[in-house]
C-alpha cells in the first residue's frame, strides 16, 4: 500500500564555509547549526581561542535549529533544514596570523571550492565604547588594519560570498567612511553585489542589544534578503507576528548556583570582597557600580552589549541582576546564545570573559545563515 504521506526532499548539500578570526566559535556554532554548512577551516591567532575550538571539535556536540534558534524553524516552514549537525566535526582548525600573507596558507589546507568566507576581525578600535575619537585604524595592536587583512583574503580566497561583522562604531566619519570604503572594494574590485545590514540582537532573539554591521557580498544574481526580525514590538511593515523579548531572567533561568556539582562548564563565581558585596547589594538594576562602571542587569530586559574590556585589563563582567556578584563566564555565554555544553578553555579569566564578549551570537550567525544558504542554494538550482 502507498503512503498517501508526501515526501519530504532530503536537504541539500552543505556549503564550505571557512571561518576568519573565529574566536569562541560563534558564527561557526550558527552556521552550522542551519544545517546548511559545513566549516572546513577555523582560523584565529589567540591560543586560547584555537584551543577552545579543538576542545569543542574533540567533545563532538550536535546540535541543530530546534535546539539553538527554533524560532527560525517555525518562521521558516516550509524550509528543509538538515537534522543536528556535529560542530566542527569537517573542520581543519589552524592556529595562524591573519594580518598578512595567511591566503596561500589557507588555499593549502583546503583545495576544494569555497563557498563562504566569514568574519569578524578584532572590532575595539572602532568601539562607540572607545572614547579615544584618534584611535580607529591607529589603534597601537594595529587590529583596524585586520579589516582589510579579511578583505584581501576574500580576494586571495574567492568564494561565492563572505559575511563580515563589526561594531556599529566602523560607520563613525573619523574612521574616514570605512564602511564606504570596504563595500567599494568588495564591488568595484571583487565583483561582489553588497548588502549592509545593520542589527539588533534582541530582535532576533537574543536576551541582549548588541548592535552590529553585517556587510554582506554575494555574486552576481545571488539575491541576499537580510533577515526580518523575530522578536520584539511590531510595526506596520511586519508581516509575520514577533515573539516578546527574550530577557535576562530568561536567560539564566535554570542554571544552578555556580561552582556546584552538575553545574556547566565555565560557570564559576569571581571571588569578591564583603565590602565589594556590600557595594554591590546597593546597586538597582539598570545603574551603574560607581567604582567597576559595570551595570546591575535588569532581569526583565534585554541587557546592553557585553564588553570585553581593555588590552591590558578585561575579564569584568556586568553585575547579575538578584545576586550581589559579577556574571560567571557561563552566563555571560548565556546572554551571547552559547549552549551550556560549549566550553571556553583558558586558565585566565579574563580571557575567557573577552571570548564571550567579542563573540557572534550563535542565533544570529544562525539567521544571517538561513538567508544566505538558501539564497546559494536557490543559485544552484537555477
């Protein structure tokens, strides 16, 4: 007897992604997840990122849309998005200074066709939270310069599309119209046609208003559309219902006292001083600690964009929103969209809260994925 059931079309072939200043991994993690893409090269130059990812390769998580963003299976219902994907599992992770002359070593490493390259090169330079208005592309680590290092490597590496992401600060006139400048490039030079998107995290799930540029270059008749958003207060122009804001309280709800047995990875309390404790306890939500500068959370909002720090300092997170201490690691990766079972692997804290803060969020990677995917994937068909 035939099933009177229709078939569903098995998912298509998964795009090669490669991964440029990959960091904790987040746009890998999102990506991924879409079911649309495999990354075959994770590149960055910090040990602690390179060992994080092959930690995170090595414990083979699986995960896919219903797990990390189902808000985009059910605005997407007609789409035939794989099952859960193993993370990093195609992946050649590559500890390797991006600044200069890294295309060759990355061609060597995979000689197949690219698909996607992806990136977010080190952004504080052009942070609206760097009150240094000279600093931009004389930033003294020179990380400015690693925005065109990305873009010359799109070109060394050629792939169907590239996504870069940075701060909102990277459009500010004393960076000398830089975004101008690298969507000139990307069209005039590299034959790209570019979207720039700019984003709210919040709006696409995210208990948090990060607020970025995504520039976005696609060949020719490959047809981008930014992603609507998902969340938040509707307007007119909505065509599909918003979900309510995801919150803090939502967030970090469930996760147990930090330091306890069965408690994630990461989730570890700073050590405080009674009178830091006190300090602390006087604190309303949404205001800020007057000596730390860090702000108490609200628990029924979103909260502000996570900070990493200084060079030289870093490692302070914002004060949690009922219990009189910083955020551990593992929430702060909470409020990035990290699932509990991601590990950031270094003995400094410091260094593991600036691994979260400079991350992408795994659900927004994913949304910007979705779109991008699909509109390869329609390309291919045609």
């Amino acid at each position: 007897m035939k099933s009177n059931r229709s078939k569903v079309a098995p998912p298509p072939e998964k795009l090669n992604l490669v991964s440029l200043f990959a960091g904790a991994g987040g746009i890998d993690i999102g990506f991924e997840a879409s079911g649309l893409f495999r990354t075959v090269i994770a590149a960055d130059w910090a040990d602690y990122a390179v060992n994080t990812l092959e930690a995170n390769k090595k414990l083979t998580h699986r995960i896919g849309l219903a797990s990390l963003a189902p808000w985009l299976l059910e605005s997407n219902p007609e789409s035939n998005f794989a099952e859960d994907t193993v993370i990093l599992e195609d992946s050649e992770i590559v500890k390797l200074d991006l600044s200069e002359g890294a295309g060759p070593v990355l061609k060597g490493l995979y000689s197949g066709p690219i698909d996607v390259v992806v990136g977010g090169p080190p952004c504080q330079a052009f942070s609206v939270r760097n009150r240094r208005a000279d600093r931009g592309l004389m930033d003294e680590q020179g990380r400015g310069n690693l925005i065109f290092s990305f873009m010359e490597l799109v070109r060394d590496l050629n792939p169907k599309a590239f996504v870069f992401e940075n701060v909102m600060g990277l459009d500010r006139s004393e960076h000398g119209n830089l975004v101008e400048k690298i969507v000139a490039f990307a069209r005039d030079d590299l034959g790209y046609q570019v979207t720039i998107v700019k984003i709210v995290a919040s709006d696409f799930g995210l208990p948090q208003d990060r607020r970025r540029i995504i520039i976005v270059g696609t060949e020719k008749n490959v047809e981008f559309i930014p992603p609507a958003p998902t969340h938040g207060v509707e307007d007119l122009f909505d065509a599909k219902k918003r979900l309510p804001f995801v919150t803090v309280r939502d967030a970090l709800q469930g996760l147990p006292e930090p330091g306890t047995d069965g408690a994630p990875a990461n989730h570890i309390a700073p050590n405080h001083s009674d009178q830091m404790r006190a300090r602390f306890a006087e604190i309303v939500p949404g205001k800020q600690d007057p000596v730390r500068k860090k702000i108490r959370l609200h628990p029924d909002r979103p909260c502000p964009t996570l900070f990493s720090g200084s060079d030289t300092g870093g490692g302070l997170a914002d004060i949690h929103p009922w219990e009189n201490r910083a955020l551990t690691p593992r929430e702060c990766a909470r409020l990035q969209g990290f699932p509990d079972f991601w590990e950031l692997c270094s003995n400094r804290s410091g260094e593991v809260y600036k691994l979260v803060a400079n991350a992408v969020p795994p659900p927004l990677a994913a949304a910007i994925a979705v779109q991008l995917g699909r509109a390869i994937q329609s390309k291919r068909k045609d």
